[in-house]
C-alpha cells in the first residue's frame, strides 16, 4: 500500500512513517494543503492508495482540500487523522467526503487496519458495465449507451444481481434471495413486475437486454 501523508507536524510524520513503513506501507508526505495537490496531480492515476489528512494544515485547512479533491473528481480514499476530536468535526470531514476519521495520536495497528478497510470497501463499490451498461455502486446510478437511467432501489439491485452474472442465467430462487432476501418463492409474481419495470426503463435507451428463461430465471444479454 502506497500512502500520502498530509501533515505539517514533524514529529507526527516522524511517528507515523516509522510505524506504517514497519507494517510494510510506502509512504510519501506533504506539508500543506498546495504540497498534497501537487504530489496528486504529478503521480499516475492509482498511485497512491489512500490520503492520510490533518486539518489543522498552514494556509489552507485539510477540509479545503478535502473539498477541493471532491470537487475536481479526485476520488482517492481519505482517512482524516486530526486532534481534533469534536463530533462536529468529524461530521463535516465524513460529509466533505472522507472515508473515515481517526483521533491523534492513533495506534498504529488500528491505523493500518482501518486503511485496509477503507481500500477493501472502496475496491467493492467500483463500477461494474457490462456491454453498454454501467453501474456506479458508489452513487447507486446507472447509465446505458452512456445515457442516464433513473431505477427504484429495487430495480437497481435486481439489474446489479444480472449484471454481475456476466451473462450467465440468474435463477427466480437466487434472484429472490439476493435481491428480497427470500430463502423460498412466495408463489407471487413480484419478480416478474420488477423484471417488467425493469426493462421498461432499461430498453428505452436501447436494444431489449434482459433475457426471460420461463420458469428458471433471467439473463442480462451483453449489447454496445
């Protein structure tokens, strides 16, 4: 794991390269707010696999960056690691959109572990496409052919169930139990109005996509 860590006390960084680069991360560090900016904008997309903050930066507070990175896209995994132990605090970080927040001074073992959360829940939100389908897990959105389709909660995890079959038939009994978590069919036709609505919303940017085995379950058919 490659970290950068955006703190301007010199005994912290001090403290916590020693520790993480023990646990066998790499880390590189900045000073201020216009150093974490630039180091980000000079290294390749993925470089860096999460951003260790504090607020209380000279010139321009992490949360600016934070916002700043937000706002221009940057969607880097943020771990806030601060003094500051206000709930206010934190909520604001948490809504400016970090991954989490620690309280110095942090032990390092939980520090680890807490990155190591953050980047294995990241990793499972990426979006997934299928032909011309994505899905943004993050957001909950899905776009076809590169248009918007605005789905139910609902209609949403059943398209995710078949999209992440890859093509391969997803069974009534599997798509009950993943998308209602129904262990049995209830003898009712709530699937098949889902699948319904589903293409309704689905097919209007496109050609027909999901695929209807009678009596065994459905199938996404790969388009684009």
């Amino acid at each position: 794991m490659r970290v950068l860590l955006v703190d301007d006390d010199a005994d912290f960084v001090l403290f916590a390269r020693t520790g993480l680069e023990s646990a066998d991360v790499k880390v590189e560090s900045a000073a201020t707010g216009d150093e974490a900016l630039a180091a980000l904008e000079k290294a390749p997309a993925g470089h860096f696999d999460i951003v260790l903050l504090d607020i209380g930066l000279p010139g321009s507070s992490g949360l600016d960056l934070l916002y700043d990175l937000r706002q221009a896209g940057n969607e880097t995994p943020v771990i806030i690691v601060s003094g500051e132990a206000r709930t206010k605090q934190k909520v604001k970080g948490l809504t400016l959109g970090a991954d989490d927040y620690i309280v110095k001074p942090p032990e390092i073992d939980e520090l680890v572990a807490r990155m190591d959360a953050v980047v294995r829940r990241r990793e499972s939100l990426q979006p997934i496409e299928y032909g011309d389908v994505k899905l943004d897990l993050a957001r909950r959105r899905v776009e076809r052919a590169g248009r918007r389709v605005d789905l139910s909660p609902r209609e949403f995890d059943l398209l995710m169930a078949l999209v992440r079959a890859k093509g391969e038939l997803v069974s009534r009994e599997e798509l009950l139990r993943d998308v209602w978590d129904m262990d049995f069919d209830p003898g009712t036709n709530v699937l098949d109005v889902h699948v319904g609505r589903l293409r309704r919303k689905i097919d209007a940017v496109g050609t027909p996509l999901i695929e209807n085995q009678r009596g065994r379950g459905y199938r996404i058919v790969e388009t684009g």
